[in-house]
C-alpha cells in the first residue's frame, strides 16, 4: 500500500502525522511511504529522517494526495487538503466532525473513508489515539490559563500558586477524564486550590484516590456549576461525549457571576466547545474576551509542543496504521470494532450516530458501511 503523509497547513500547526519510526515500520513490512517537504520538520524530523527510512520525499501535497491510497495526517482536513481528497482514498486523522457542518459535506461529497482518530476506542472505555493529545492539552490547560491571567493578557492578575499570606487562584475542572486529571495533575503542581467535577461518581473516587486530598471533587450538575463560578480564578472546560457536540455548561448570561478577568480554558473546544461563549482560536490569537472574561480556545493546543506531541500521537497511531496497511480498511475494521469505531465516513454516507445527531444527518452503522 502506498501511505502519504502531507504537511499540517492548519495554523501554527507544527504536528506530522507519520514519524520516520512509524515510515520505517511500515516500509519494513514492505509498503511504500511519501512525505511532502518538509512535513516533519516542525517536529524536529528533516526530510533526510524520512529518506534514510527508504520513503520518498515529494515536493508538493497535491503528488501526496493524488498518489497515495491512505493520507495519515494530525489535524482535520482544511478546505483546500479536502478538494485533493480523492473517491475510495481512506483519509486516518482526527476529524472533529459533530461541530463542522462543511467539512462534513465535504468529506460525504469526495467518497472518502475517514477514519477519526478522536473515536478509536480501545474496549475498555477509553479513546487511545485521543488519550495522547488530552495528556498533553490537559498538561497545557492550567499553563495557558495562568498566562492569560496576567494582566497584560486582559486576566484579573492573580498567580495560580499565590504567595505566602496570599491565597491561590481557585481552578475549577469540568470533565475529569485524560484532559481533566491531567490538567488537575499540573494545576495542583502550581499551587492552586483544585476543583474536578464529572458526571462519574467512579472517575471522582478515582481521583479523590490518586490525588489524596490534594483536590475538591464534586458532582457535575448545572446547580453546582453555577454555585462556582463567583469564586473561580480560572474555569477548564475538559467534557467529552465520544463523537458527539460538546454539551454547553456555562452560558454566556452566567459570566456575569465570575470575577472580571477570571479566565475560561476551553479544551473541549474541538468539539464545539463547552462554553456557551466560546469560539476556536489559534495559537497566533488565542484569546478574547466576553463580558470581561478571559476565553482561550485553541483547538490545536498539542501543535504548541510539537516534538512531544508528534512522538506521543506515532505510537499511539503505529499498531492501526499498520494494521490498515496490512489488511486494508475494510478487514483492518472487520478484525477489529475498536478501529471500526473510528469509521466516520465511507462512500458518501455518514457512520457515526453522534455525529449524525449533532448535524442533523442520517447516519448508518459502521457495520453496513462494510459490506459496500
Ligand atoms: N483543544 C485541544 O487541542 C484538544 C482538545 N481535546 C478535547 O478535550 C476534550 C476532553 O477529552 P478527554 O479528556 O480525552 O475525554 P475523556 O473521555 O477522557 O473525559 C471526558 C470526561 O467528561 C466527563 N463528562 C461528560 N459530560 C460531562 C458533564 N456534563 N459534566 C462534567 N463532566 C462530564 C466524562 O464523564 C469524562 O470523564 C475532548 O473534546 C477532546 O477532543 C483533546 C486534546 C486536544
Ligand atoms: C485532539 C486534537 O484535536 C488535537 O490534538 O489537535
Ligand atoms: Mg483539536
């Protein structure tokens, strides 16, 4: 099989979707790889990594997208990448697809077989090609929010550890999965006083356990939310429902109940975002201000860290990648329901049911999408 893997266009978007370990793997097991130019070297791979691997190094995206059979990427197709998309090209990336209406259309219209890396799952409750990049946005979360609360960033000036004789800044954490515990993990680093709150009671006695008494759990309900909010520093919105938009906890009338210049990190963003006021932002211009609150919702927080997160995300990606390769999507996703939940598009029609709610789209199951 011949796997292509074009260079990130998105903003400030330094990720590569296939390393020169995952290239060398798969070339070893005797498929072929071409790399546009330049693809890795945001992430510390130069071309040369990739040639010494035995992959052929091209100058544009568009000889990638037209010869490859499977495009490998890190982030969402942009407009121009979906034109090159061809009919019957398996595209494996992550997708986001619930709050993207056009790239949807698009994606439908091209035949493409899209495989979403954020609805992978791994059997036991988990989404592992997502798990990588929560760690790492999670490990941003309370570093971005507490540069936002400087004042020079619009924020209210309060240092998340506080001094001695000074209190701390109160962080609060909606959702305490991969990005929630891994955002409470740093915050609490820095010396805040940390509220997780989930809709888990398992996933807050998880974490009353392994943080022992060094954060507050609480039930996630609207009643408990707003109760908060006059006293957060700085709020990280962390929810996920698999595939699907996220759902909005704090609406734009409840900012008038925080303090000006707390801040609203909004992880969950890629989905929608869980904040009724907030709107993707990018590394370039990450943050805006509603009602005198602090938004940052970088959709792509991992590219910030490019080297990390491209490691992390490769081998987490490395038995799928090989697995489709090897097999082809159709018997790749056959042999194996955690990779068939991926599917979220095949042949013009839409196979993820979250997705097909939040846009109003009949889906089919992933399952018919396998006998067409
Ligand atoms: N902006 C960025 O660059 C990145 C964004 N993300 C996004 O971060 C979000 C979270 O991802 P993960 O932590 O991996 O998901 P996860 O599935 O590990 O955790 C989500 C948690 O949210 C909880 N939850 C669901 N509804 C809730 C509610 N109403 N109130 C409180 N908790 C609720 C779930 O019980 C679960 O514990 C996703 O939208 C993901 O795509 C992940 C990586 C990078
Ligand atoms: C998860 C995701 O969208 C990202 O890492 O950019
Ligand atoms: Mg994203």
């Amino acid at each position: 099989m011949l796997i292509g893997c074009p260079k990130e266009i998105k903003s400030q978007e330094y990720r590569v979707g296939l390393t020169p370990r995952a290239a060398a793997e798969v070339i070893a097991r005797g498929h072929k790889v071409i790399v546009e130019t330049g693809a890795g070297t945001g992430s510390g791979f130069p071309d040369d990594d990739y040639t010494a691997t035995g992959a052929e190094v091209v100058a544009t995206a568009d000889e990638v997208f037209a010869r490859a059979d499977l495009i490998v990427k890190v982030k969402e197709p942009q407009a121009g990448e979906r034109k090159m998309l061809r009919d019957g090209q398996v595209l494996f990336t992550y997708l986001h697809l619930a709050p993207d209406p056009d790239q949807t259309r698009d994606l439908l219209a091209g035949g493409v077989t899209a495989i979403a890396y954020e609805t992978v799952t791994d059997g036991r409750g988990g989404l592992p090609l997502l798990a990588p990049m929560s760690e790492v946005a999670g490990r941003l979360a309370p570093q971005s929010g507490a540069w936002a609360l400087q004042k020079a960033n619009g924020g209210s000036g309060v240092l998340m550890g506080g001094v001695p004789g000074v209190r701390p800044a109160n962080v609060a954490i909606i959702g305490g999965g991969v990005v929630g515990a891994a955002a409470a993990r740093v915050a609490v680093g820095m010396g805040a006083n940390v509220t997780v709150l989930d809709r888990s009671v398992p996933r807050l006695s998880y974490l009353d356990d392994v943080f022992m008494g060094r954060l507050t759990t609480q039930y996630s309900d609207q009643v408990g939310v707003a109760e908060l909010l006059p006293r957060m520093d700085m709020v990280i919105g962390a929810v996920l429902i698999p595939g699907a938009a996220a759902p909005k906890l704090v609406s734009r009338e409840q900012l008038a109940l925080m303090k000006p210049g707390a801040v609203l990190v909004d992880v969950a963003i890629d989905q929608g975002g869980c904040f009724e006021t907030s709107r993707p932002t990018t590394h370039q211009d990450p943050i805006y201000e509603v009602d005198g609150i602090v938004h940052y919702c970088v959709a792509n927080m991992p590219g910030a860290v490019a080297r990390t997160s491209t490691i992390a995300l490769g081998n987490a990606t490395m038995p799928f990648l090989i697995a489709l390769a090897d097999n082809g999507w159709k018997q790749a996703c056959k042999d194996d329901p955690n990779l068939l939940n991926g599917l979220n598009t095949h042949a013009g029609h839409l196979t993820y049911a979250a997705v097909g709610e939040a846009l109003g789209i009949e889906a089919i199951t992933p399952q018919a999408a396998l006998t067409m």
